[in-house]
C-alpha cells in the first residue's frame, strides 16, 4: 500500500535571524516564523490534507511550528532532531563549512555528529514510523540538516538544495515496499499561491 509522508522543517527561529549554528541548543520562533506556520497549516486545509498522524523532534522550535500548523495531538521523537555540531552549536555560522561533501565528518573534531549518522538515524526514524499499519498520511516536523540527510539518502539532493530549503519547506514522500520516494517538494511561494 503506498502511503504519504509530509516531511516538513521548523519555522523560522531567532537564531535564523542572527546567522547562529542551531542543532541541538534551540531557539524561539520569530513572529515570522509563527506566521510560516500558521500559512502551512491553511494550505493544508485548503488542499483538503488530512494527517492521521503527526510527529516532531523533541526541539521546541519543532513541537511550536506543528502545534501552529495543527491541533492534533503529536508524538516527539529524538531521531527526528537536528545534527549535532558539538561545540559549534550555538555559534555564528561563519563557522560552518562550506559544502555539503565537507560537511560529512566536518563537525566530529568538535565533538559532533556525521552527515551519515544523521541520515541514517532519520531513516531508521521515518521508516519505523511509515511501517505502522494505521500510518498512511503522516506529518513530521524536522529541521534543515535532517531533512537535507534523509533526502540525501535516498536521491542526490543537491538539485533540491540549489532551490533552497527554507523555514517551512514541505517534503512529500511516498513510501512503499520499504522505500522513500520524493514526489514535489513545497515552498512557501507555491503554498501562498494556493492560498
């Protein structure tokens, strides 16, 4: 049976704003990123989008966007969080590397995690969650890093990464057999014309 996963990132946050590194430290959601969230939750009622469940990371600027998008109850999950950068978390993002291809071991001399184990602890995540019988239309709300690994896992996403994967970016899957499909990715200029 193929089923939908709506992969979604977090609104936008203070530390968006001032160019901070925000894996496992957190920050507030901005009025912006409030109203992101909100705007995400309209789309999906004007589309008719009914979830039948719905999860996020256990980072509050993850569980704030989903309770603005909707009023259903939710399940946080570590596995959905943000890669860790270890000492550089919470620091200015001059500091971040450049590329993608650099990023994969980058941060483990400061004592954080690989590109590779935060794709595969997102794919263990999403898979087991997609697996559930009663699970066939599912909201997760993510992060940047995470959903860019996930995707990494499963296709090149440097085609996607160039159009950007801004605050309240919309990833729609498709699983079926054991497999992820990215079907379209929504960004808020498509969700506002549809508004």
């Amino acid at each position: 049976m193929k089923k939908t996963l709506y992969l979604m990132r977090h609104g936008e946050t203070m530390f968006n704003v001032q160019k901070k590194i925000q894996g496992w430290c957190d920050s507030p959601l901005t009025e912006r990123g409030k109203e992101q969230a909100r705007s995400v939750g309209r789309y999906f009622q004007a589309e008719k989008i009914q979830f039948d469940h719905a999860y996020c990371s256990t980072s509050e600027r993850s569980s704030d966007t989903l309770e603005l998008v909707t009023d259903m109850p939710y399940t946080r999950l570590k596995g959905l969080k943000e890669m860790f950068y270890g000492e550089l978390d919470g620091e200015s993002e001059r500091l971040n590397c450049a590329t993608p291809e650099e990023c994969v071991t980058y941060y483990l001399q400061f004592g954080g995690e690989s590109s590779d184990t935060v794709r595969d602890r997102m794919m263990e995540t999403l898979t087991q969650i997609m697996e559930q019988e009663d699970h066939s239309c599912v909201l997760a709300v993510s992060h940047g890093g995470a959903c860019f690994n996930f995707l990494r896992g499963i296709q090149d996403p440097m085609e996607e990464l160039k159009k950007g994967f801004g605050n309240c970016c919309i990833f729609v899957y498709s699983y079926e057999d054991g497999r992820f499909a990215l079907e379209r990715v929504i960004r808020e200029k498509e969700r506002e014309s549809a508004l």
